[in-house]
C-alpha cells in the first residue's frame, strides 16, 4: 500500500508535469519522455494493484487460517483443562486409593496381629482341652474303680447280710433250746449266752464297719458324680 500511494503520488506528479509540458510548446521532447514514465509507473501501479489484490486474498487465506487456528487453540485449551481436572481428579484419586491403601495395610496388620493372638488362644485351648481330657479320662478310670469298689462292698454288704441273719436264724434257734434245756443246763446256757453275745457284738461291729465303707463309698460315687457333672 506504501508503494501504490508513491506510485500515485509519483504518477500525479508527472501528470501535472505533461500538463504543465503541454503548456509550453517549446520543450516537446521532454513530454514523450514524461508520457513514456507515465506508462511504466501505471505498469508499476498495476503491478502493485495485481500484487496487493494476491496478497489481501493471501492475507484473507491467513486470517481464516489464523482463526481456525484460533478456534483449534480455543479447543486445545479447553481440551488441556479438561485434562488437567482430570489430572487433578486422578491425582485425589491416587491419593485416595493411598490412603486406603495404608489403612488396608495397617487393618491387614492388625488383623494379622488378632489372628496370631488367636492363634495363640486356640493353641492353649486346645491344650487345655487335651489336658481336660486326659483328666476326665483319668476320673472316668477312678469312677470305674470306685464304682467296681461299690459293686464290690455291695456285695460284701449283702453277704454280710445274709451270714448276720442265718446268724439270727441260728441264735433263735440256740435261744429256743437254751429256754428248753435252762433249768438242766445253767452253766451251759451261762457259756452259751456268753458265747452268743460275743457272736452278737462281733456280727454288730462288723455290719457297723460294712454300714460305714459302703457309706463311705456311696460319698466317694456322690463326690465322683459331681466333679464329672
């Protein structure tokens, strides 16, 4: 544009100087000369005019080239924001999921704490258990034997029972014919009776010594039960 006002300015010039040429009839060879400047710098103008029309499309083409660039920019900022949001988004959620992470490791760790700990319980139990067992198995021996002990003081009782009344049997008997003979045979009912007191005192204490062992058995089975219960 520059170029086109000299170029103008230049060709008004030389147009008022043919004027001024034409004028003067003295000097007509200077006029050619002035007319053949005047066609060049309208070449040159037109030149120009060619010129400045392919650069306004050129710059045309660029201000559309700039503002697609522009609307690209505009979208590649907007696509930049969404992905430093997202950026940020994932980096709380990378900080989250480490946070999570520890408290995982710290639960996982007091987990692991707890199970050891029971761990450790169900391995005393298990030998409290066995321990148990071997003591019940010891008392289930010992209530065996003491129950065998009361079968057996049972049956000595019974025995004893049965010896204490043939026992009886035999001193009614003896009694009956100690009142037929009492008169002939004084002195052998005095030794008789004697005899038969004896008998009396020894079948008492030893029935009173049976009567207190199966007590005392039967406490024992009581005492057995109880403990096993």
């Amino acid at each position: 544009q520059q170029k086109k006002e000299d170029l103008q300015g230049k060709l008004k010039l030389r147009e008022h100087l043919s004027q001024t040429a034409g004028k003067s009839e003295a000097t007509p060879a200077p006029s050619k000369n002035i007319d053949l400047e005047m066609k060049q710098l309208q070449c040159k103008l037109k030149n120009s005019n060619n010129e400045i029309t392919k650069q306004s499309t050129t710059i045309k083409s660029l201000k559309n080239e700039v503002q697609e660039k522009g609307e690209q920019i505009q979208e590649l900022q907007a696509k930049i924001s969404r992905l430093e949001r997202d950026l940020n988004m994932k980096r709380h959620l990378i900080e989250d999921l480490r946070s999570r992470l520890k408290a995982n490791q710290e639960n996982e760790k007091a987990c692991n704490e707890t199970l050891e700990s029971l761990e450790r319980k169900v391995k005393a139990l298990n030998e409290d258990c066995s321990n148990k067992k071997t003591s019940i198995d010891s008392l289930k021996q010992r209530l065996n034997v003491a129950t065998k002990e009361k079968s057996h003081y049972e049956q000595m009782y019974h025995k004893t029972k049965d010896e204490l009344e043939k026992k009886d049997l035999k001193l009614s008997n003896l009694e009956s014919k100690m009142i037929e003979t009492e008169c002939a045979m004084t002195e052998l009912e005095t030794a008789a009776s004697e005899q038969l007191h004896g008998l009396a005192k020894q079948s008492g204490q030893a029935l009173e010594t049976v009567q207190k062992k199966l007590l005392l058995a039967n406490d024992r089975v009581e005492e057995f039960m109880t403990f096993v219960k």
